[in-house]
C-alpha cells in the first residue's frame, strides 16, 4: 500500500500500546459507528493486552492531543480522525482477501458481459459487493493509438470510416458528402492516412489532421474538405458521459448520512460527475496500485465525510478508473483486495 497524501514525521510515530489501541478504536467504529469508550477496548484487546480502562484513557488522550481520534463531549466515546483513519491505512492496516464465493460471483458477471458493457457491469458489482458507491471512470479514447483506417464506399455519397484502435476497440462512422465521391480519390486519401497517421495516437492525429491531409493534396478538393470538416467526428471522445455510477442505494443506508443535508452532498456528488473526474485527473496517477483518499484528504468540502478506494486499468494505450466512495468508515482491508481483483479481471478480458 503506497502513502498517500500523509506527512510523515517522529512526532506522528506511535509505540505498541498507542497503535493496539487506535486500530481497536478503529475496528470498533467500523463495526458500530458509534463512538468507543475505554471498557469496550478492554474487552476487545483482553486476549492480546491485559490494560484497565483507566490506562486505557490515558493512551486515549495522548491520541487524542495528537489528532488521531476526536469526540463529541467529554463523557463520550471516541472516534478516528482523518489522520487516524490514514495512520491505520498507511501502518496498520491488515489485508483481507476478499472470498472464493467473491471472486466466483465478479468471474461470472464479468465473463457473461460483452465488452461494450462490461464496464458498466463492473460498477454494479463492486457496489453490490462492497454495499458502497461503485464507479468507472472510462478511458479517454484519445490516448488510445490508430492501428488502422478503413474508408469504405456506401453509395455515390456515402462512406464508412471503419477506425482500428489499440487493443482491439473498433470505431465506425459514417459521413455523408453533398457531392459524387470519387472513389479512386478516396483510395488515394485511405492509403495516405494509414502512411502518415497509422501508429500515432488519437491526440496527435486530432491535433494535426488538416495539415497532414492537406499537404499532400489540394486544401480546396471536396472530398479533401469533407474529411478536414469531420474530424471532431472521426477523432472526437464517444465517452460524453466518462463516468459510470452504481449503488447510490448503498450510501443512503449507512447512518452517517441519515442527515438530510448529507443526503443532499450525495445526491450533488452523484449529479455532478465532473467533481470525481476532475479529483481522478488531478491526484490519482496512473500505476495499478489502489490509493485511498480520505475526507479533507479529497480538497472537495462536498466529500469531507467520504472516502474514496480507487485503482487504474488499462485499455491498451488508455487508463480507466474503478473504484469506490463510502463513509470515511469503510472497510478499506477487505476494499482493497477487491479493487486489485477487479483490475486484474479487466486487464485480462479486455
């Protein structure tokens, strides 16, 4: 697990004592998301640490001076700050394999999708599974490479631009002309893209496509003007909606966002897909490993109660997205084993 927006001092290191007891408050509140008293870590820590509740709430308060767990009032329990909750995922944090039954149950959904909805599928079974927000964030198809270009006549008037991208994505469109098409002209056009286009990316091939056409023949020829005119046609990003987004169900359920004001930053969150993309784009890179973004640690005031567990797949030369917003008490053991298994699931099939 890779640190993640943590500054890491001497200061912040805990011993023995003070870590067996902010992972005991943690895992509690995971389980009750009710604030933890001292008797309730007793009894929880008994097998592994003979300690009374009165040494109990000293270590409690030098945790707390230090910004690991806060309370509500004096006499309540406590719970995990966002610095407490990064300390466990960066120090304490222990694996948990997601199951046999799991991983038959994500095989067989992704196996019985075809690859146009696969992705979709993805985010209904990470939300299903996880009984989080499940979410795909879907290639920009202009980091993808063009292996080839096929331009095919439909009528006097009419052509097929059958485009060949990497990894096995084929993209079609059809572009009609206010002219007769000269079909040797478009065999000389269909030869000459795939020897100056074919192997690029489509970001450069959008970003140079006129003066790659029309240095080679005249600027003002029809049919020369109709492929210039077309291009955010042919090289434009189908994805208008990059984000897919399942089990909002999920999030309402959990007491935390009983407040209806919370419920409103969901739905705001949910409505405004922009805010996940423009997080993704700006904070999460593009290895394969999973990060974990907690609270404050998102830089949005719409998701300071939430958590996001995210981690990349590859289509080709593109990176996607898949993860998972829940309450800043999530399962982020169990979170991260499902997340490197769904990745690996969507590298392999793809």
């Amino acid at each position: 697990m890779n640190k993640f927006l943590i500054n890491t001092n001497v200061a912040d290191e805990l011993n023995e004592r003070e870590r067996s007891i902010l992972r005991s408050i943690i895992h509690l509140y995971l389980l009750n998301a009710s604030p933890v008293g001292s008797r309730n870590i007793s009894k929880y820590l008994e097998r592994e640490l003979k300690l009374s509740p009165a040494t109990i709430r000293n270590i409690m308060s030098d945790l707390e001076e230090r910004d690991f767990i806060s309370h509500l009032h004096t006499s309540a329990g406590r719970f995990p700050t966002d610095k407490g909750y990064r300390y466990y995922v960066d120090s304490l944090m222990p694996i948990e394999q997601i199951t046999e039954v799991e991983k038959i149950a994500v095989q067989q959904n992704l196996i019985a999708s075809d690859p146009g909805n696969m992705l979709k599928d993805v985010s209904k079974i990470i939300g299903l599974i996880s009984k989080y927000l499940g979410f795909v964030e879907l290639p920009n198809l202009k980091q993808l490479i063009l292996i080839k270009i096929e331009l095919i006549p439909l009528s006097s008037n009419r052509i097929l631009a059958v485009l060949a991208l990497d990894s096995n994505i084929v993209k079609t469109i059809t572009m009609e002309a206010n002219f007769e098409i000269d079909q040797n002209h478009l065999f000389q056009i269909n030869q000459l893209l795939n020897e100056k286009i074919a192997g690029k990316p489509i970001s450069y091939i959008n970003d140079n496509f006129s003066a790659i056409i029309s240095e080679q023949f005249s600027f003002s020829a029809p049919l020369v003007r109709l492929f210039i005119d077309s291009i955010d046609i042919l090289f434009k990003n189908d994805n208008v909606d990059r984000m897919i987004m399942s089990g909002t169900q999920n999030l309402l359920s959990y007491p935390e966002f009983e407040d209806s004001s919370k419920i409103k930053g969901v739905i705001e969150l949910i409505e405004n897909e922009d805010v996940i993309i423009h997080l993704l784009d700006n904070q999460i890179s593009n290895d394969e490993s999973v990060k974990i973004l907690i609270g404050k640690e998102l830089n949005n005031q719409l998701l300071d109660d939430y958590s996001i567990v995210v981690t990349n797949y590859h289509i080709g030369s593109a990176n996607g997205s898949v993860g998972l917003i829940g309450p800043k008490r999530m399962n982020y053991s169990k979170i991260t084993s499902l997340l490197n298994y769904i990745s690996e699931l969507i590298n392999k099939k793809i």
